[in-house]
C-alpha cells in the first residue's frame, strides 16, 4: 500500500502565529521563506521522482517514468497476444530515485522477452528478400552502415578516402513480430549479409568437358570448384558425371569509390634487341632493369572486394626507373608452342603450388609492382580476355598441345580473344584486380584440364 503525504495548512499557519509573537519581522520573514522553499522543494521532488517499477511473474524488469507508457505497453501486448498475456504484469508507483528509465519500446521489449513472446524488431530488405532482423531502425542503420565499411579498402600504408560507397540493391525496412533468437547485433548480422546465401546448383559433365572448362563456364575459380566437391577427384571426371556448383552470393553488393594516396615502384619497361650471336629464340640480359619509385594519388572502384579499376590522377616520381635490355636470338616469328613454359613475369613468387589456408592453390603467385609486363608463358591462341570473377581481369591461352595457362588479377588487357601470341610477348600488365591483396599476376598451367604446378614446367 502506498501513502500519500499531505501538507496541514491549518496548523502551519497556527505555528507561524505563534513564532510571531517571539521574533523579529526581519527573522519571521527568514523563517517563513526558508519553510515554503522546503515545501515548494518537497513537491518538485514528489513529481520528479515518480516512476512506475514493472514486474513480471514477481520479477523487476525495470522503471518506466510515465503512467501513459505503461499502459501503452499493455495494450500492446494485448492486443497481439491477448488478455492471458497481461495477467502476468503488474506495476506500482514508487517515489525512489531510480538511476535510469526504460523508454515504452524498452520496457515492451523487456517484458516480452520475459514473457517468452515474441518482440517488435524492424526486418531489413535487399530487393524485397529479407536479409536479417533488427532491434529497431537505429540498429538496422547502424547495421547497413556496417556492411558498407565492411568492404572499406584496408592498407597497410598510405591513406584512403571514401568518396562514395552504394549498395547497389534496394534496401527497405519493415516492422515485424520476431522471435528474440531471430534478431541478430550488429556484428553477427553484417556477417550474415556479406556470407550471403549458398544456391545448390549442378553441373553434368559433357563430352569434352575438363574441370577448367567447367570452372571458367560457370564463372568460378578452380578452388572453389574443388572446394564444393571435396569426395570427388575434380582432375578426373567422366561424361555424365555430376559436378555441384555452390554458389555462395551475397545479399547486398557494395560499390565503392575511394581516393587512395600511397607510395608504391614503378615498374620498368624491356627493350629487347637482335643479337646474331645467340641462337634462336635465347634470350639474355644485356642491362638489368630497376624499378622506380613514385607517390601516386588515385581514384579506384571497388565492388565488394573486387578492384573493378583504377584512375591514377597525379604521380610524383621520387626515383626514376631504369630500363631493362635483354638481347633475343634471330628467328622467323613463330606461334608454334615449344612445350616449355617461361615465367610469365618478374618479381617475387609470393604464394606457391598446393594447399593454402585449407584449400588448393590451383597455381602461384608471383609478385610485382602494379603495371609490370604480364607475357605469354609459350606461344599459342588466346581464349578468353576479359572479367573473371575471384581472378579480376585474366588471360587464358590455349597452347594447342594440351597446355593451357591462365593469367590472373590484371590491370589491363592486352591480349584480344582469338588472337594468336607468340612466347615472351606482352599479353598484360600486373595488378590487384579480383580477389587479391596486393599487386600480383597468378599463374596456372593447365595439362588437358588438369592442375600442374607451374615451376615444375619453367625453364
């Protein structure tokens, strides 16, 4: 039972003429206004430390400041759950200092939560698919802005800039009554986002047909062809045979443009020039090749976590490269493939042949400064020239003798489908396009479709 205290007029103003008679007027006057600042003071109190403590089944779940939100709340829950719900709720009026209040949609929130019912969460859309559940629309906010940085360009060195990051899918929220486990935080709910949703697909294998083929039709890189199929030796297929296809997409895709200043080398350019004395086809260095060094200011697009491209807008050499001169053996052109392969370009291998991170590394990885000479491992027919997904811009050659080699995460293309290549001979320039972290060509030598490890056919 709560007590009202109330204020006896009647017998304060007795008191005050009583006290009349023993003091001053000065002192009257003090005693007097000293008194009605404790009453004025005493009644401020009483209202603003009203609240109204909310239990269920006996539990506090917490103090809600206005009469008018607790019924709110309970007309709420009635009307969805219905007059059973609510028999379980009580609340009182308390005048103790309560540190913090629940605001009405916390307090429903809460005892929902108690109540094993389910709760007011905002449903977040990409083109009317649902992709996760919010608490509310601050938190789906927070979550999509979430998304958005998540693909942020990440360097070690330099600074980035974002001029403008767009999810390319319509996003829309709606109110909606889920279950408490249905409603994800914000990190758990950007992972769902960026992990997408896994689409099982099928491939039957046709006359024909080797798994590079597959892989390249279906737009896939060869890991995760082989990752998808992990009871099935992928190099040895047969006619009829079924090969799954999961095709893990994202919910949303992000485009990103950002303005990126860093440091990075200039590669340096080849001449080459005839030499009698060297027989056919040899190649020697004559002078070696050094790389530059420049500050470069420029503006790239990303999709997700593919680089779509790159517009350098200012370059600041602070050292200039030098060229490399490599003498050649006198020949007639020919576009015969010889059967041994040449490294595709210079630098460093930075990721070899075979398992990686728990998946096959179909080829290596050879490192080397964004914009250096990609050329035909060995003469032959190019196949394809062109977007690849996971591998960016990619070269493949067909070599006419069961040899295929693929080049990939290129800047720019040089190489045109259809056109024939001979060895050494520029098909593209090093860089970070695709799934890549860093400036770098990969390198696949393909034998009647069949992984090989390229160093293993370098000469």
């Amino acid at each position: 039972m709560q007590f009202k205290a109330k204020f006896n007029y009647r017998a304060f103003f007795a008191y005050l003429d009583k006290i009349r008679r023993n003091f001053s007027t000065a002192a009257l006057i003090g005693i007097i206004s000293g008194i009605l600042i404790a009453i004025c003071t005493y009644n401020i109190y009483q209202v603003k430390a009203s609240s109204y403590l909310i239990k269920v089944n006996n539990k506090s779940i917490g103090y809600v400041k206005k009469l008018s939100d607790v019924k709110s709340m309970l007309n709420s829950i009635k009307s969805t759950e219905g007059e059973e719900a609510i028999k379980s709720i009580n609340y009182t009026k308390t005048l103790e200092p309560v540190k913090s209040l629940l605001a009405a949609n916390e307090a429903e929130k809460a005892v929902r939560y108690a109540l094993g019912l389910k709760v007011q969460a905002v449903a977040i859309f990409a083109n009317d698919i649902e992709v996760a559940k919010a608490y509310d629309k601050n938190s789906a906010d927070k979550i999509i802005k979430s998304v958005k940085e998540y693909y942020y360009p990440k360097l070690s060195n330099g600074t980035c800039e974002i001029l403008s990051s767009n999810i390319k899918e319509q996003i829309t929220y709606k109110d909606v009554l889920a279950e408490p486990k249905e409603i994800l935080d914000i990190d758990d709910a950007v992972k769902k986002i960026v992990n997408g949703r896994g689409l099982e697909k099928t491939y039957t294998v046709k006359k024909g047909d080797t798994i590079w083929d597959i892989a390249i039709k279906n737009n896939m890189m060869l890991e995760e062809l082989k990752a998808a199929n992990p009871n099935i030796n992928i190099d040895k297929i047969d006619i009829g045979q079924e090969i799954k296809l999961a095709v893990n997409q994202p919910y949303v895709n992000v485009e990103i443009v950002a303005k990126i200043k860093d440091r990075e080398e200039i590669p340096f350019d080849t001449k080459e020039v005839e030499d009698k004395n060297l027989s056919k086809g040899a190649r020697k260095i004559k002078v070696e090749g050094k790389n530059g060094l420049a500050d470069l200011e420029k503006v790239v697009t990303f999709l997700n976590s593919d680089t779509l491209d790159e517009d350098i807008v200012k370059s600041t050499i602070i050292e200039q490269s030098v060229d490399e001169v490599v003498a050649v053996g006198t020949k007639v052109s020919t576009y015969v493939a010889t059967g041994r392969f040449i490294m595709p370009s210079r630098g460093y291998i930075s990721s070899r042949f075979g398992y990686r991170w728990g998946r096959m590394h179909e080829g290596i990885d050879i490192a080397a400064p964004r914009g250096t000479p990609i050329i035909a491992s060995d003469s032959g027919k190019v196949t394809f020239a062109g977007w690849r997904s996971g591998y960016g811009y990619c070269v493949m050659i067909n070599h006419g003798n069961g040899y295929q080699t693929l080049y990939g995460h290129a800047s720019k293309l040089y190489a045109k489908v259809g056109q024939y290549v001979k060895k050494g001979q520029k098909i593209a320039a090093v860089g970070s396009t695709g799934r890549s972290t860093g400036p770098h060509v990969h390198f696949e030598v393909r034998q009647n479709g069949a992984c090989k490890n390229p160093l293993k056919y370098i000469k």
